[in-house]
C-alpha cells in the first residue's frame, strides 16, 4: 500500500474536486495523508521546513494537488527534497485568474516549471493559454462523479414536470462589491467590458472580451493605467474576477430567461459563499412570468446529498460557463448523467468527445434556438428516457473517478507522456 500526499492551499479550504480525487485514491487502497500549504496565524516561510518534514515523512510515492491557489507558497516546490517527488497539479479552472494574481510573487511562475511536475488542465484553450504564458506542455483531463455519491434514484414527484437547472447566478449586490474593489482605473475599464459583453455573442470566452477591451481603451485610460506601474497586476487580477462573474451570469441569463417562456423552471441555486442572487432577483433578471419560477435555496445541502437535486423535474438545464471555451465540461454533466438524468446542453467541442450529442446529451446551439429544442424535448417523453439510460451508461463506462485514477497514475509512473484517448480522459 504506497503513501500518497495531498495538498491543500489553506487549512480548511477544499474543493469539491480535490474530496473527490482524496476519497478516489482512498478507494483504491493507498494511504493519503492531507497537508496545508498554509495556516492562519503562521508565518508559512517560517514554518516551510517543518512542513517539507512533515509531507516527506510518510515517504510519499507522489504528491497531489489543485492548481490556482495551490502556489501560494513558491518556496516549498523550490525545496530540493521536494523536487524529488512527483507532483501532480490539477488545473479545474481558468489559470489565468491566479496567475494574474501570484505572478508579481517572487518566484512564482518557477514554481509552475519544476521538472518533476505533469499539470492536468480541463480544457484546450487554457492548456494552449498555459503552455504560452507558462512554457510548460499540460495533459487533458475532465472531472466526473463517483457512483457510490451520485446514482439513480426516485423522481421526486413535486416539480416533476419542471425544467431544472442546479447552480448559480451572482448576485449583483456581490458583483457591485467586486467592482468598488477595483481602482477608479480598473472602474472605468469595466465599464467598457460590461458593455461589450451585453453585445457578445452567446458563450464568448470573458477573458478575450476583457483582452479586446483593454486593448481597444481610450487613449487616456491607457495612460492612467501605465502610470499605475507595479499596481496593475492586481488590477488585471480584479478585472478578471469580474470578468469570471459577468461572462458566467450572461450565458446562464440568456438561456433561463428562454427557459421560463417554454416551460415551469425550478433553480436549485445557494452556496456556502452567499453570493448567490436572491429569488426576488432571479425573479427579476429572468423576467419570469408570473408562478413559472421557483426558486430553492441550496445552502445547507451537503455533498452527500447533492444526489438528491438530480431527482427533481423532467429536464435538466446547462449553460456552460463561456471561459470553458473548448469544452471544459462542470461537474454537472458527470452528476447529472450518473443519476440517470436527461441533460440539455450547449455544444462544446471535448464535450462532444465525452458523449454523443442528441444520444447521450441533448444539446442546443445558443439563445436562438434554445427554446425551441426545449419545447420539443419536453413534448418527447420516450427520448428522455432514451438520452436519460444512453448517458448513464456511457458515465459508467468511461467517467467516473476510478476511470480518472488510471488514467492519472499511468501519466504520472510514465516516463514519456503518452498521448491520451478520449476514452481514457
């Protein structure tokens, strides 16, 4: 039974990929031992060789971790002993955020380049994207679900003939508060790229809209924004967390407000965060006829229990985040599919690769053709049940933790990375 360590960014602090990769390698035998990169109240430089004793000690065969906020401490990838184990570093998300903002810290961007690290990045853009700002080459990989936390169960039979759509919108009181944490240059700037946005076509990556803003800006805030020097890298870093906010809330407002013309809408929406909108909000922003939404807070829903959301209505809903750009695919998709649910999503590209598109998923285009696929999805009881079974089956086949596992270790024990399947994802 080899030892394993796991790394968290700060005590306590641990996403609900990371649970599940933990519990997976439990699962398959190995003794994990859990580490924090940092602690309140400690000083972390001061604390770096106890820390670098205390992961080596139980003689690691490899070390895991998620990236983004995962180097927050440049020092201990650096540390010689360190460089000797293998790192696995798992990227679930747009690398860009956290680069823009640890870049400015020293020795920040080595760190990413160690020779004994392999970076799994969920989508093709964001592996290009990190190969040219990082220099380094990544492996695919895509999320997926544990079938001992999410299986078929009952439907439940309140809002069974619901669409549903398990997930957030941001609130505005929460996005205004972003906002003001921006320099009154940084303000303006999100000005133009709120505006551009409200203009971009369905499922634009945020990211290169914000990119286009910037480089379209007035003259003057061109100047503003130079004189500011070293300060302007925690300015990118707010601007792209604004960015993140707008782009995820306009895809996921374009396709509910279609959503609620074709048929009754229940959003499981809340998290443990509270920046989620409200019910009077979405009410609100969705223009939603009058007893066609409801709403469901979602806060105190344990990930025990998250199997539980996928037994409600007829139809599940998904509308990507746009900084998925070639088809970085949320857990939605694994969850949903491992309850034997029918799910209506957008096209993207690798998601194509994971399952077959009106077999497994129903798909749409954008918010031009969206209610019409609903209407007629929700007409066709027996291709429901159809797209429901195909996609259930084809999660036990190739998608779920285990299946990520293998494919992982034989990357990591690889001394040549080989060129992964779709299958093997």
């Amino acid at each position: 039974m080899s030892s394993l360590a796991v790394l968290r960014p700060l005590e306590g602090v641990e996403t609900m990929a990371q649970s599940q990769w933990t519990s997976t390698l439990r699962k398959q035998g190995h003794r994990v031992h859990i580490h924090n990169l940092r602690t309140p109240n400690v000083d972390p430089r001061a604390n770096l060789n106890q820390l670098v004793a205390e992961v080596l000690d139980p003689r690691p065969e490899m070390i895991f971790m998620e990236g983004g906020g995962g180097f927050n401490l440049p020092e201990f990838f650096h540390h010689r002993k360190i460089q000797e184990v293998p790192v696995g570093v798992f990227w679930y998300d747009a690398p860009i955020r956290p680069y823009s903002c640890f870049i400015s810290q020293p020795g920040y961007r080595d760190a990413l380049k160690q020779a004994n690290m392999t970076h799994f990045i969920w989508d093709g853009f964001w592996r290009k994207w990190f190969e040219t700002h990082v220099g380094v080459p990544s492996l695919p990989i895509h999320l997926a679900a544990d079938p001992d936390d999410f299986h078929p169960l009952p439907r439940i039979s309140e809002y069974r003939d619901h669409a549903v759509f398990v997930g957030t919108l941001i609130s505005q009181k929460h996005i205004e508060a972003e906002r003001k944490k921006l320099h009154p240059v940084g303000q303006h700037i999100a000005k133009f790229f709120a505006k551009n946005i409200d203009n971009a076509i369905y499922g634009l990556n945020p990211y290169q809209i914000l990119g286009d803003t910037l480089n379209a800006l007035p003259e003057k805030l061109v100047s503003a924004l130079e004189m500011l020097g070293h300060n302007n890298s925690e300015i990118l870093y707010r601007l792209n967390i604004f960015a993140w906010m707008i782009g995820k809330n306009e895809v996921r407002k374009r396709i509910l407000r279609e959503a609620v013309k074709v048929a009754p809408l229940l959003i499981l929406s809340g998290n443990f965060e509270e920046n989620h909108a409200s019910e009077t909000e979405l009410q609100q922003v969705l223009k939603a006829p009058e007893k066609r939404l409801v709403v469901r807070d979602t806060r105190d829903c344990n990930v025990t229990d998250l199997k539980n959301l996928y037994a409600y209505g007829r139809l599940h809903l998904q509308a990507t985040d746009p900084q998925s750009v070639e088809g970085g695919i949320p857990f939605r998709v694994f969850q949903t599919t491992a309850c034997k649910r029918p799910l209506l999503t957008d096209k993207k590209n690798e998601l194509g690769e994971c399952y077959a598109f009106g077999r497994e998923l129903l798909t749409y285009h954008s918010e031009v053709d969206f209610a019409e696929t609903l209407e007629h999805a929700f007409k066709q009881a027996d291709l429901l049940e159809q797209v429901a079974e195909a996609g259930y089956q084809r999660f036990l086949k190739e998608h779920t933790w285990q299946h990520r596992y293998h494919y992982v270790m034989s990357a990591m024990r690889s001394s040549s990375k080989p060129k992964m399947t779709s299958t093997q994802l």
